[in-house]
C-alpha cells in the first residue's frame, strides 16, 4: 500500500479529514496535523507535508488551506517540492504526468468535498511520463531550484 502524507491549517481541517477518512482504505496515511479548528500557520504544515515526502516516509502530499494559495507558496519554497494548487481534474493529474508535482493543494473555501475527492483520486492515481520533453523542462526547474537554494541569494525582507 502507498504512503502519503497530508497536512492542513485550521481553514483545511474538516476537508484534511474527510479525505483521510475517505482515502485510508486505499492509502497509508500519515496525517501531520492541524487536529483541529484552532487558528495555526499554513507554513508550518506545509513544511511538514514537504519534510515527509523529502524525509520518504511518503511518495505523495496533499496540503490544504483556504483558498490554496498560501500553503502552495509556502510549499515551493522548500527544495524537492513541485506543489500545484488544483482546482480541476485536468490539472490534479496533468500536474504528476508532465510536471513530476509531488504535492496537491486545495483550498478548503473553493473546492467542496466530492470535487476535493476527485481531485485527491487523479493526483494520487496519476505518473510522471518521463517523456523526454517533461524530463528536460523539470530539469530547468531543477536547476532554478538550486539557484533559490543557494545560500547567498535567501534574505528576509521584514
């Protein structure tokens, strides 16, 4: 059985447990928080989504908050991480086949239940095509992915 991981922030919670609920007979899922409504930080589980997958205690992540948008920011920015915010069936499983996205994010407040269950289904379902023209497209990601790491271009602006 698949290992995933997923992750929410109070606004995602209710959504995080009917796809865990909805997923686990299918799925190992390792469930990393928030346990409840109580306000949190989208960034914190975010980086506990991506930890997982990069740590490979799972193949796939599923991040949730309110619209989406935060969490996603938030998830790209850690190195190993191709986060999509998905809102159509198309794109949950386009993201995997051409883009090699290891974490689907939805937003709670735009996706209901069964639309977030369809997309949680062709996310997990779909595979990277190692076509050559995928392969070199995620290879300039790559490549930009270490310029973002590289210690001396990360600053804080406050």
């Amino acid at each position: 059985m698949r290992t995933i991981v997923i992750g929410s922030d109070h606004a995602g919670f209710q959504l995080k447990a009917m796809l865990k609920q909805r997923l686990s007979p299918s799925y190992d899922v390792i469930d990393v928080g928030t346990g409840s409504e109580d306000p949190v930080d989208y960034p914190d589980f975010a980086a506990l989504v991506g930890q997982a997958i990069n740590e490979q205690r799972a193949e796939r992540g599923i991040l949730i908050c309110g619209s989406g948008v935060g969490a996603s920011v938030a998830a790209n920015k850690i190195e190993g991480i191709r986060a999509g915010l998905c809102h159509d069936h198309y794109s949950a499983h386009q993201g995997v086949e051409h883009d090699d996205m290891n974490i689907l994010v939805l937003g709670s407040r735009v996706v209901g239940s069964a639309l977030a269950l369809e997309l949680a289904s062709a996310f997990l379902t779909a595979s990277f095509t190692r076509e050559a023209r995928h392969l070199r497209r995620l290879q300039k990601v790559l490549i930009l992915e270490s310029k973002l790491h590289s210690p001396t271009t990360a600053t804080l602006h406050e």
